[in-house]
C-alpha cells in the first residue's frame, strides 16, 4: 500500500477506524447494535471526511408540490444554501429534494434483493419529485431550467458476490437491462469501487486497503459541486407559506382597476391585477381574469392597450 501524500494517509486511516468499527457493529445480533452501523457511518466516515460546505444526513426526501414523502434514506448529501432542512437532532431530518445532492443506501451485505430494493429505490426519488426552479432570466423572471438530479449510491460492507466472480456493476448492468441505470455508483468495502459515466460502467476491483471508500469520497467531492450548481437558488417561501387563504390585493398607492366582463352572463366585475411577468405591455388585446365568474364564465377585459410594469398593471389605453 503507497499513499500518494499525508493527505491521503490521514483520510486513509479515518477510513480503517470507521470501517472497523461499522464492521463489529454489524456482527452484533442485536437489532439496536445493527442500527449504530449507519450512525458510524455517518458521524465517523462522511461527515468528516467530506467537505464542510455540504451537509450529510439521514431522513425522507420532499417536494413542495404535494408528493408524499420518500421512504427513510440512510445518508443524504445535501447543500443547506440551497435550501434548509428541517432537522430533528444533528442527524435525523426532512429533506426538500432542491437540495439534495447525493442519496446513499447502506448494506451490511450486498445481494441480489437488496441491489433491487436500491434500485427501486432510486427510481422513485428520480420520477416522483418535482423541482422549484431557481434560476432568472435576462428579465429576473423565474425559469424551468436543467436539473441534475441526486446520484444514487450503495455502500456495502460486505457482498454475497465470490472474490474473483462477476462483480457488482455486471450484477446491476444484468438487473437494470431492461431499464434504466437509477445508481450512480457501487462501493463494496475492499471489494470493488464502480461508477457510471456516460452509458459506461467504470469498474475498479480489489483494490489495496480501502481504496475504494477513499475513491468514493474523492467522486463526490469532484461532482457535489455542479449537481449543486444546476439547482440554482429557489424559494423556500414555497415550502413555509400557507395555501389555504385567499389573499386580498391592498394598493399601497393609486393603480387603476380593471373591469372584466363574463363573457357568459355579462356581469361585470372590477379587479387590480397581478401578473407573472415583471414588465409587458399588451397592445390591442384583453386581458382574462384568472378567477372565473361566479357563472362559472370567462372574465375578459376590453380590447384596449395595457402597460405592466412590476407585475401590477399601471395604464389602460383605449
């Protein structure tokens, strides 16, 4: 075993520690004992070894959109800049999925059914959630923009794979097949380090001590950055504000009303208007009312010329 630097001796030994005391932890039949391994994980081996900016926790996964939270996720990566958690200790949270960078699903031992309730696993988090946007445009409207979605990972202590037989990313290329790849990436303590990369599987196998749990780190530490960085800044507004009340317009200084007629019933009714846009102005056209009549009609102005300015409509011109 070479260590390229005492960087890496240090970190390497971290590892050794963690590994070593996650592993007597797992040998405990006991279930309370079974449970310490992910808090080993988490409080000796990622939290420390990744980079202060991000956090690592473990906890269900959400949107802003009304899906139902995720089932619990071992380890969870996230960019509290991005947007906050809400958590219950230093560890345990809910996590909105604008956020999360990285979800890792732990194993004792590695096997055929639990690669597949992994995979499921990442399938979901990757279809179900939906994402604020938090990018502008030259404007400063809020945009729908690319998103890199949270790489999925499974860590493993051990696997029921042989030594030298097929190794984990042909196990996974064999299952998914007939898919899609939902995993980002396969660590097997001592065993093998395997990641994909562009409708590639990148396989290292037995590897010297640690190796690749130092090869692991080293991958999220090269990429949290730019999944972090297509997420953008959304508004956390989304997730705290209460929807059950109707607001009410209150002009804090004279701006013309609006009156809409339905197109049904003819009844007319008169509104201050609120737009997506920051500034437009409608030339020869109506403007529609977003809440109907109470016929259930269409509200439309008259054709007329309109000058918006801060989202609020400041001159009508017939």
């Amino acid at each position: 075993m070479n260590n390229k630097n005492q960087y890496q001796a240090l970190l390497r030994g971290k590892v050794a520690s963690a590994i070593a005391e996650a592993r007597g932890a797992a040998g405990v039949t006991h279930q309370a004992m079974k449970g310490s391994v992910l808090e080993i994980l988490l409080s000796k081996l990622f939290r420390p070894l990744l980079p202060s900016d991000i956090g690592v926790g473990t906890g269900q996964i959400i949107d802003s959109f009304g899906n139902p939270p995720s089932h619990q996720i071992d380890i969870v990566i996230y960019n509290k800049e991005i947007l906050p958690p809400v958590l219950v200790n230093d560890s345990i949270g809910i996590f909105p999925i604008e956020s999360v960078l990285y979800t890792i699903e732990v194993k004792t031992t590695l096997n055929s059914t639990e690669l597949s309730t992994t995979h499921v696993s990442a399938k979901n988090i990757n279809e179900t959630y939906k994402y604020l946007p938090g990018k502008l445009d030259n404007d400063g409207n809020r945009i729908n923009h690319s998103i890199s979605k949270p790489r999925a990972v499974v860590f493993a202590l051990n696997t029921d794979l042989s030594q030298n037989g097929m190794s984990e990313a042909k196990r996974y290329m064999n299952f998914y097949k007939n898919d899609r790849s939902y995993l980002s990436a396969i660590c097997v303590v001592g065993r093998e380090y395997s990641y994909e990369n562009n409708d590639c599987w990148v396989s290292m196998r037995n590897p010297e001590e640690y190796d690749e749990v130092l090869n692991l780190i080293a991958g999220i530490t090269n990429t949290y950055r730019s999944v972090s960085d297509s997420r953008g800044f959304p508004l956390l507004g989304h997730y705290v504000a209460a929807n059950e009340n109707t607001p009410v317009l209150i002009p804090s200084e004279d701006l013309p009303k609006l009156t809409v007629t339905c197109i049904q019933c003819g009844k007319n009714r008169e509104i201050i208007c609120s737009f997506d846009c920051e500034d437009r102005t409608i030339i020869n056209n109506t403007i529609t009312d977003s809440e109907p009549c109470e016929c259930g009609g269409k509200l439309e102005s008259a054709i007329g010329n309109y000058v918006i300015r801060k989202g609020r409509l400041r001159e009508i011109n017939p």
